[in-house]
C-alpha cells in the first residue's frame, strides 16, 4: 500500500532526473557544438551492440538547405526492423547538429545526444519489429577540407556568381549530415528519399528518379527517390544553375535507360560530348561486368566543383572537361574511373572498409580494361606497368574484420595494388576463367544489391572456378606487403636453378629461354632450366616480385 502511493510521487522525481540529465547533455552539446574539428570523424570500425540489434529499410530525408548562412533543418525519418527487443535505439550523427525531437512511430520519446550519436530512450523499451523514427535537426554542416577525400559540404559559387553545393562524404559516412547507421554492413535495402527544399531558381541532383518539384514562394522542394539499396555514403545531392541535358542509352539487354546530365548553365557547351563518351564507356563495362545495374532509374551524372565521386545514379564529375586521346578517341580517367564505381562499390558493396580493396582496385583494373578496349594491348600493357610501379606496400590492404575506412585508406595501394592483384589473377588462372567469374562476381545475387561481400566471398569464388585453392594468392597480396623473392642461380653447364624463396604456392612464370618464352609451373624447391644464357622471369610483370642473381 506504501509503494502505491509513494509511486507518483517516485515517477515524479524520475522525470525531473531525466529533464535535468536532458538538459545537462544538452548543455555540453551547446558547449561543443563551437568546437568544429572533425578531423577524428571517419566511417565504420567495430559495429555497436546496439546497432547490430536493428536492420535499416529506408531512409527518408526532409532537409532546407539554407545556402547564405551555410546551415541545414529539417528531418531524417528512419525505417528499421528492430530484430530484438531493446531498451535503446541508437544513431550516429556529429555533434554539430542539435536534435531537438525524436518520434518512434508518430510518438514523442526521450533521446539524448552524445559522442557523436544519438541515443533514444522508452519506458518499456522497444519490441522487435518494424518501426520509423523521426528525427529532427538542425546544425552548420563540416565544410570539406579537401573533397572528396576530406568530406563535408562544399560551398562554392560557379563562373556566373550562382551558388554551387556539393557534398562528399565516403570517408566519414552519412553521419556527416543526418543520422543513421553508419556502417557499410547495413544498406537501406527499401532504398530512401529525398526532399530537398532550396532557392527557387536553383536546382537539385539527386540519386534515382526525380518524382516531382514543388515550388512555395521563392524556395523549391525537390523530390528524389531511388528503390534500390544504397550506401548511405551515396545518399546525398548536389545544388546549382543546372541544365538538364538528356539523352537514352540501350543497354546490353535491351532495356533504354535514360541519361541525365546536371551540366552548370555555362558549361551546356559541353554536355554532348561527355554524354557519348558516357555511352562509349558503358559499353566497355558492360561487355566484362554486365549490364549497367539501375535500368530501373537513370545513369546520372551531376557537374560539381572538385573530383568526382561514385555516387549512385548520379556520379560526379569535374575535369575541366579536359581529356586524353587514346587509340585515337577521347577519353576520361576521373569519368570513367567513378562510373566503373555503378559496378564495384556501388551493385557489388563490401561488407566491411575492411575489404574496400573489391571496390577500388577492381575499378581501377577496368580502366585497364578500357585501355585495352580503346588502344591495344600496349595501352593495357602500359597501364598495368605504372600500377605495379605505383604500389608502394606502406601496409597490408586487409588489416582483418570491422576497421574504419580511414585505417583502410592508404594512398594509392587499395586502388593500384588492387588493380594489379586482379592482372595477376588473371595471368594466373587464365582468361578463359577469370573474366566470366568476374562477370559472375558483378551479376551474381549472391554478391549484389542486397547482399555484401568480403574478401573471403571474393576468393572461394575464384577458387571454385579455378579448381584451385587461391587463398594462399589472396593472402599474400592482400593481408601481407610482401612481394615474391625469386633467386636465380647458375647451377651447372648451361643450368639455371630458379626457386621462389619465400614460397607459398606454385605459380605459373614466363621464363625467357634462349630468345623464346615458355611458361612452367615454379613449385617450392624451384626448377632447373637450360639455357645459353641468363635466364628472364616475369618480363612483363605478371606479380610483385624481387629477382636477385646469385
């Protein structure tokens, strides 16, 4: 009977605890919120508990973009499938935002933000199930250091004076402008929407389709959504004087696509020509890693003021457009580089940064591919010599399971040695096997849209077409800086012993005999050949390797 009536008085008392903690939280975000260094701030790393407790659907973002004072309100909804009952739902988003309510299914309920994340509280908890959250913010977004490597907003002016917003934000994830889950593992498999309300005379790309624009006074709401999954890193837009310049693309299946071209109004002039270079190019990457995978959209591309980015359906370009001839055609690096990125980040998405070498390298290996499309094997033959030049094996491109993208990014490697890896898989099991399996890689359910993909996915795949056990292939480029040590020893009259010395499988070598080139199997205790004089191994540079005369 006592603790009846002693129980509002308890409830009473809870509630003003929170209120305060509320406000005590609040009070050191106010304090912090002067505080703009965000250089720590970096995408992935070890899942939280909490997170791993819930499934991301869909992400819903409603945001005014307040371009002179460089500021940003409104909300971001999320839809999730709460996989087990919890007492928290938690978010990541950076500390320069005040969220000022939170609602879990249209209810108001108790949050509070801190360490960069946004924690939110019930009474009773929250049951497995679907739920959406609300919630609603505002804050002055980071400005991009040096975009797109350091993210953030980037506010410029084009050559005409008008304002010109670009966003980048692989490196540090969604967090860096709304909230969410911010870990590659997790993809809003429902897709998300757009709805971004900016200046009336100014227009917004975005990524999917543009359901429809709403104008109010002197602002205009743009609506985009894409039913796709997508990274939450993609999930973004970009504001200017844009023309829309448009045309269709028929895939390698048949099916028309359009392209949409967001060229600045004083660039028009230059839209044709990255349009059919555009065309060119899908049909290079069509040919190896099949058809473009958002015919159900558009392929987007949307002119910004830095290098460009993967972002899907809409990547972003800026060269200056200047380009380089090739076999006698035009052609981009940064173009083409970022639209390989439709394939390999963005259809085919690693599960972890651990594993980003999958997206990057195999990228970069398609621009080797589209040398040897457009100029040759010499223009192949060329390419892969500086990507093997440019490796510098400062550290291993695996480091292991749930790192941050900022451990993982180092320098050229991910992108060259990745590259070069896949040049020496190839030589290794033969065209005649590599190319359909990475087809197969690029079109497969198993490794695409929905599902995520690892390091491990990528080599028992190989392995099984291959007939052969390639991890130990896998690991010594990936997880170690090594590179072969391959000793060559006069052993006799016209005897040549040549011996891997820091062995790990047998491998395939052109060896160069007496003017001819042979290729033989290298097992561990090396082989013998005869020859007239100095043997030549590897010529053309199939692996990493020292060679050392004894």
């Amino acid at each position: 009977m006592m603790y009846k009536k002693l129980f509002p008085a308890i409830r009473i008392v809870g509630l003003m605890l929170f209120v305060l903690f509320s406000q005590l939280v609040l009070a050191q975000h106010t304090k912090r919120i002067d505080d703009r260094d965000i250089s720590y701030v970096t995408s992935g790393g070890k899942l939280h508990p909490l997170q791993k407790k819930m499934d991301i659907r869909h992400y819903t973002l409603a945001l005014d973009i307040d371009i002179p004072n460089r500021s940003i309100s409104g909300y971001t909804e999320i839809k999730i499938q709460q996989l087990e009952k919890s007492d928290t739902i938690l978010f990541d988003l950076i500390h320069l935002y005040l969220v000022n309510k939170v609602t879990v299914n249209n209810k108001a309920v108790a949050f509070a933000q801190q360490d960069d994340k946004v924690f939110i509280t019930a009474q009773n908890g929250f049951e497995k199930g679907e739920k959406y959250v609300r919630i609603y913010y505002s804050g002055i977004p980071p400005v991009a250091v040096r975009p797109p490597w350091n993210g953030g907003f980037t506010w410029e002016k084009d050559k005409s004076g008008n304002d010109w917003v670009a966003i980048n934000i692989q490196a540090e994830g969604g967090k860096m402008y709304f909230p969410c889950k911010d870990h590659p593992s997790d993809e809003p498999n429902e897709g998300a929407a757009l709805l971004i309300t900016v200046p009336a005379h100014l227009q917004v790309a975005g990524p999917g389709m543009l359901l429809g624009v709403t104008q109010k006074k002197n602002k205009a709401t743009y609506h985009w959504k894409t039913n796709y999954t997508i990274s939450n890193y993609c999930i973004l837009f970009n504001i200017g004087k844009y023309k829309v310049v448009k045309d269709i693309y028929t895939t390698i299946l048949g099916n028309q696509v359009p392209i949409e071209y967001y060229v600045l109004e004083v660039d028009t002039m230059h839209a044709k020509k990255v349009i059919e270079t555009k065309k060119r190019d899908s049909r290079i990457l069509e040919k190896y890693f099949g058809e473009y995978p958002w015919v159900k959209e558009k392929i987007g591309i949307a002119e910004v003021p830095n290098s460009g980015m993967e972002h899907q359906t809409m990547i972003t370009f800026d060269n200056k457009f200047s380009y380089r001839t090739v076999g006698g055609q035009a052609y981009s690096d940064n173009l083409f580089h970022e639209y390989a990125h439709e394939w390999w980040a963005n259809k085919v998405t690693n599960q972890d940064w651990a594993h980003m070498w999958i997206q990057e390298g195999i990228a970069t290996y398609a621009e080797a591919l589209a040398m040897y499309e457009l100029g040759g094997q010499a223009a192949y033959d060329e390419m892969i010599s500086a990507h093997r030049r440019g490796v510098k094996n400062r550290k291993a491109m695996v480091l292991g399971d749930e790192v941050t993208e900022a451990e993982v990014y180092s320098g050229g490697d991910i992108y060259l040695k990745g590259s070069f890896f896949m040049h020496g898989l190839r030589y290794l099991i033969g065209d005649e096997v590599f190319f359909p399996t990475l087809k197969k890689l690029a079109t497969d359910p198993a490794y695409t849209y929905d599902n995520v993909v690892t390091t491990s996915d990528v080599e028992k795949l190989f392995s099984k077409a291959a007939g052969k056990n390639l991890q130990p292939f896998f690991d010594f480029y990936l997880r170690t800086t090594k590179v072969m040590e391959i000793t060559i020893k006069e052993v006799g009259y016209k005897q040549y012993q040549i011996k891997v010395n820091n062995f790990f499988m047998s491998l395939p070598f052109d060896i160069t005999v007496n003017g001819q080139v042979v290729r033989k199997e290298i097992p561990e205790n090396g082989i013998i050949v005869t020859s007239d004089g100095l043997p030549l191994v590897d010529a053309k540079g199939h692996y990493l390797r020292k060679i050392t005369q004894l």
